[in-house]
C-alpha cells in the first residue's frame, strides 16, 4: 500500500515507518519538523534498505496537505502528528486546540477530497484521565484531565461522528499506554527537546550523564512500593501494533478503538531497578511531591487487541531499557549530532 505518515520523524512516527517500508508498503512522511528532526527518517531508510518519500509541511497549511496528496494515490493515513507535552498544553490551551484538534480536520478534509477514507489515529491512554479502574478497558469512560488529553478525546469524537455520518470510512483509534524504548539498532530512538517529561527519556539522561537524578513524583500512592504503576510498551511493539491495524482497516469500514498496552504495570522504582540493570550503573533518584494529574495506577487490558488484530506486546521492561539504553549511549545527544 502507499500510506502517508504524519508525524513520521518523530519518536513513534519514525519505528512505524520503518516497519511498514520493512513489510514492503510505500511510505509518504509529512512533518513540520516542530519537535523531530529529518536524520531520524535517514537513518530509518538506511536500516530498510528503502527511501521515503518526504514532505515538510504544516497541518495547518492546508494548501500543503493538498498538495501532499495531489498526485500520489495515497490509501491509507497513519495519523501521529500532534503536540504531546501535557504541562505546555495548560500553559497554552488554543495552541494545542489548534494544532492538534484544527489540524487534524484539515487532514480530514484533504483526505475526502482525494478520496482516501482509512485513518490509524494516535490517541492515548490519557483519555481515560486518572481512572483509578484497572485493568483499563475500551468501554472505561473517556474524562481527560487536560488540554493535550482532551485534544485526544475531541479528536476521538470527530472521528466517531465522522464515521457513523459517512460509512466509507475505516478508522482505528489506538490508545497508546506509555511508549518506551528504541529500535534495537540503536540508531533511532526517542529524542525528546528540552527538559524530558516523561520517565524513561529522563532516566536515560541521567543515566548518559546529561542530568544529575531523577525526580520520583510520590512515594506515598496505594502501589506495592509507593510510586506510581505504568505499562510501558516497547515502541517496536507499538509500531507492529499500527500495520496490524491498517490490516484490519484494509477488511472494512467501521470505527474500531484499541488499546495498545502490555496489560502489566511497572512501578517508577522497578524501572528505575530495570534500567539500572540494563546500563550496568547506579542512577541516581530523590523523592518529590506527587505530579498533579498523576493517577497512581494505570494499565490496559489489551485482549481486544489480541482478539481482532491477533497482536500483543511482546518485548519486556528488561529490553525495553536494554534498547533505549543502546540508543542513548550511541547518541547521548539524540539526533544532533547527525
Ligand atoms: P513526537 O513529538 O516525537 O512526534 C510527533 C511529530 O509530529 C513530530 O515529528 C512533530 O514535528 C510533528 N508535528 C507536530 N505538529 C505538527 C503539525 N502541525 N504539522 C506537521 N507535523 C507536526 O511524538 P511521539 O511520541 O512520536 O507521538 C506521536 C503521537 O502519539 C502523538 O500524536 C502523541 O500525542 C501520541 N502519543 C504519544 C505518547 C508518548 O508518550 N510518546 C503516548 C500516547 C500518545
Ligand atoms: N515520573 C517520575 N519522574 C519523572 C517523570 C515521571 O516519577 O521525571 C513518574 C510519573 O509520576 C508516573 C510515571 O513516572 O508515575 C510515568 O510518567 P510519564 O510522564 O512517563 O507518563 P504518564 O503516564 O504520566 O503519561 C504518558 C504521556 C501521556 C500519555 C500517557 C499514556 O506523557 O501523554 O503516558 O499514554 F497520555
């Protein structure tokens, strides 16, 4: 198939795209290179043997989604292109609103006018807010708890009414748990700008010496050993989990939501245990206040995933932090030194 991949030099973007030119499809990246860099997606056609095609473009410019799908019989999106960081998007709620929400109707737009009716979209366990009802199921009410998770659930929304409004559409909404990782390679991986935000990037930048010890945000939750309980899934995992989707999609239309988890939570302490094991170091960690927002516990229930798409999670926390390790030691300033 000639699939067109937003955000396909970021993180998640980057693995998926590698896998579909591995399985074979053409792929067509569009990224306004906000938060990735286009090294990423070198390094991906250099470990497929393959090219992309790339296109540096803005959803919002809806003149250059156009012209993305002018001309290429495009079938299917994959759809990851977004803003992500749940602390900027309380500071600065239209930007995420427009950004994500605006530019996700104006790639809707563009894909009925040419025609393309099958989308993959990233959506996030963060739809269910700080449910504290674990295992979390498909059916667990969506209550997102800020302006980057709401974008989610609107988004969510539009593609549903989009869906029961125009049957010829094929879309899958995939709730991620906690991405972690990074190709085994070694040479592509999570490269996040500024200050890391999320657990495993900054472990691993404590670990490569960049940042002295990680804050544990609460040793006072209701877990086994105070921190709070995560399922990270490997972004390898992650990235089969969208080409088993899109082979769903391709049996026909409908709307389809599923989680793409482990089903098994980590505690904050037990990956910061993992990863140590994995670098062969001490990493240094000092408790803090709970982060605002924070459920103590969250993890899926994957089963409908495994059900419909005959997929699931197959790498550990172990390799998890064995691999993102391998990437951040090769590269212990991501991208940048190209
Ligand atoms: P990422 O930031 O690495 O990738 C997102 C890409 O989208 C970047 O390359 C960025 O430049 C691009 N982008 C952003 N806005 C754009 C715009 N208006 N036009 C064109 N390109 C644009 O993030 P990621 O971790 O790979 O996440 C991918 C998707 O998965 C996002 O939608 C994110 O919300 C979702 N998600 C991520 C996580 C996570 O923890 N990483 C968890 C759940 C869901
Ligand atoms: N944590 C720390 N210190 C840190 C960072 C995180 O102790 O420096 C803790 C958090 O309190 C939490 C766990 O590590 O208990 C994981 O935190 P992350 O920020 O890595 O992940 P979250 O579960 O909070 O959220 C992430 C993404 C969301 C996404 C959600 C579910 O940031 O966008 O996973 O997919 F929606």
């Amino acid at each position: 198939m000639r699939i067109l991949v937003t955000g396909g030099t970021g993180y998640i973007g980057s693995h998926t795209t590698l896998a579909l030119l591995e399985a074979g499809h053409d792929v067509v990246v569009v990224d306004n290179l906000l938060n990735s860099s286009q090294e990423s997606l070198r390094r991906v056609q250099e470990l497929a043997g393959r090219k992309a095609e790339f296109i540096q473009a803005d959803l919002l410019d809806t003149a250059a989604l156009d012209a993305a799908f002018d001309g290429r019989s495009i079938e299917a999106v994959i759809h990851f292109a977004g803003l992500k960081a749940v602390g900027e998007s309380v500071a600065k709620p239209l930007y995420y609103y427009s950004n994500n929400v605006v530019g996700t109707i104006n790639l809707l737009h563009a894909m009925e006018r040419h025609d393309v009716r099958t989308i993959v979209f990233s959506s996030s366990a963060t739809v269910y807010g700080a449910s504290e009802e674990v295992p979390l199921t498909e059916d667990t009410p969506m209550n997102a708890v800020n302006p980057y998770g709401r974008t989610k659930e609107h988004i969510e929304d539009i593609l549903s009414d989009l869906g029961s409004a125009d049957p010829r559409w094929s879309i899958a909404l995939l709730r991620y748990f906690n991405p972690a990782g990074a190709h085994e390679s070694g040479r592509i991986g999570e490269d996040p700008t500024g200050i890391p935000n999320n657990l495993l990037p900054f472990v691993a930048q404590v670990a490569v010496g960049r940042r002295d010890k990680v804050m544990v945000f609460g040793n006072d939750y209701p877990t086994p050993d105070g921190t709070g309980v995560r399922d990270y899934i490997h972004v390898v995992d992650l990235a089969a989990g969208h080409l088993a989707a899109l082979n769903y999609l391709g049996e026909g239309p409908g709307v389809r939501r599923w989680n793409l988890g482990t089903g098994n939570g980590s505690s904050v302490l037990e990956v910061l245990t993992a990863f140590s094991a994995a670098a062969g170091k001490d990493i240094a960690y000092e408790f803090t206040d709970r982060r605002p927002g924070d459920a103590a516990v969250s993890y899926a229930d994957p089963s409908a995933a495994h059900a419909d798409l005959g997929w699931r999670a197959e790498r550990s926390l172990a390799t998890m932090c064995e691999d993102h390790w391998r990437w951040q030691k090769n590269n212990p300033e991501g991208y940048a030194a190209g």
